[in-house]
C-alpha cells in the first residue's frame, strides 16, 4: 500500500473512533453547563477551543465549508460562557464516556487499544504544525493519561492535520465551501439534502455554486460529477491523502499496518454502537462495507 492509500486508509479507520463527539447520544447537552445550548454552538466551541478565543472569522476560515452566517451564530458569544480549556475539557470526558458506554471495560483496556494508542501517538507526535492552524491548537494540549483517551486524542490530531490539509487542497483548487459541499454530495458520498441542511447554505447560494461548477465543466445538474469534476474531485482526495501522510513516516511498515488493523476493529466496534449515522455530512464510508483489500 503506497503512502497515499495508507493515509486513507487510517482515515477510515480512526474517524469514527474520534466523531464519538458528533454522534454520543447526550451531545447536545454536554456543553450546556457552561452556557453552550444546542449540538452546534457545543460543536463549534469545543472543535475550535483548541485554538483559543478566536474570533469568529478564524473558526470560519479554518472550517471551511460551513456557512459564515452559522459559525458567527454559533460563535457569536461561546467565549463570554466558557474558557476554551473549560470547553475541551468537557470535549474530552464527552469522549470518555461515550467510548466506554460504547466500547465496555474489556476491549477499552485490551492490548489492542494499547498498541493503537502507542502508534497512533507516535505518528501525531511527529505531524508537522506549519500551515495547519487548527492541528496547531490541538498539538499544543497536554496528552491524556488513560490508553482509550490517548488513540482518541491522537486520531483528532490526525484528524485535523488531515483536514488543514484538505481546505489547502480546495483552495489549491479554487474551490470554495459552498461548492465543496456540492461537490462531496454530486460525489455521491453525502446527499444534497444533508449538505445543505448541515452545513446551512441558502437555496439561492447553493444553486449559484452549482452554476459556478457547471460553468467550469465539472457538474451536469448539481447532482453528479462530469468527468472534468471527477478527475478535480480525485485530484483533491489524492492531494489531501498526500498531504496527510508524512506522519505515517515516524512508523515503521508492520506498525503501519498494524495500526491500520487495530483502529479498523476498534471503530468497528463503535460503528456497532451506532457511533455513526450513514450517509453523513463528513463523507465517511461505513467501515464495515469495505472490502479486505482497502
């Protein structure tokens, strides 16, 4: 497997690990302690404190493909409740006990986690910052001491690296969120519906991205990829997986793998859970689908 496919492949397999945050069950009211009502006003808060009290044109250039007008919402007085250290903190006993509800005592302290842990840290810890404002903010907290707590905070790192690097990959492209988003649903790896409504873009907004899009060649009707918008939407994915892959480089060829097999089991065991819903708003596949050789 070259790095690219690897990359991808570790993506598929610690992103559900890390979305517990998205899909637990008390989500919406696990940040409503310190003044964060509702799923989105908990989701932006608690994904960007990491970065501290930015202002909200920061979270709205590092999360890319939601609509300016939600963020400045969500955001408008998230750090007039809370102190970011206080809403990451909440972020992280959110994943704990989601991951043990989901996960049960044995397999959270199996080798398997252990091993996944010591691996997927290793690889985090060796991720570049430079050019990568949200993984910065992350990699400056302080690590978790439980094993379970380690892979999760790794995975987010992972995570995040990979995903400054996407919204690098769509500039690189001139592809803005809105059109992004037209793009993963005419993909086929969302839905219009659920594009539209998770990430708030108007009617009129999205169909003027559809018009940007069909006047480049790449879309027929908004609803699939001309081969011209295949072949960008394929140079975007293999730039995002190229980008994402040098910390794989701190791992040797069996930890790779190995670290690729114990997340796969390990997220599986979430998806079991009901830890994601399919389709979903991030394009992620179900791992269980997959087939042996991806």
């Amino acid at each position: 497997m070259d790095k690219a496919r690897l990359a991808r492949a570790l993506w598929r397999a610690t992103e559900p690990y890390h979305a517990v945050v998205y899909f637990a069950p008390d989500v919406k009211s696990a940040f409503e302690h310190l003044g964060l009502r509702g799923f989105w006003r908990g989701y932006f808060a608690s994904r960007a404190a990491p970065m501290g009290p930015v202002p909200a044109e920061v979270v709205i250039a590092t999360f890319y493909n939601f609509h300016p007008d939600m963020v400045r919402w969500a955001m408008s007085e998230a750090w007039r409740h809370a102190d970011p250290a206080e809403i990451t903190d909440a972020r992280v006993r959110l994943a704990d006990r989601t991951l043990r509800d989901w996960l049960g005592d044995e397999r959270i302290a199996s080798p398997r986690i252990e091993e996944a842990a010591v691996l997927a840290r290793r690889a985090a810890e060796a991720a570049s910052p430079l050019g990568r404002p949200l993984f910065a903010g992350y990699a400056a907290l302080d690590w978790p001491d439980e094993p379970h707590l380690v892979l999760w905070h790794a995975a987010t790192l992972l995570r995040e690296h990979r995903g400054d690097g996407h919204v690098s990959a769509l500039v690189g492209e001139q592809v803005d969120g809105c059109e992004a988003n037209v793009m993963t649903a005419a993909a086929g790896a969302s839905t219009v519906e659920l594009q539209r409504s998770s990430r708030q873009w108007l009617d009129d907004e999205w169909d003027a991205a559809v018009e940007r899009l069909r006047r480049r060649g790449w879309v027929e009707d908004g609803t699939s990829l001309k081969p011209a918008g295949a072949a960008a939407k394929q140079r975007i994915e293999l730039r995002t997986d190229d980008l994402a892959a040098p910390p794989l480089a701190a791992l040797d060829e069996s930890e790779q793998h190995r670290l690729v097999a114990h997340t796969t089991e390990i997220s599986r065991a979430v998806l079991d859970a009901g830890g994601v819903t399919f389709p979903n708003p991030i394009g992620l596949p179900d791992l269980r689908e997959q087939a042996s050789s991806d």
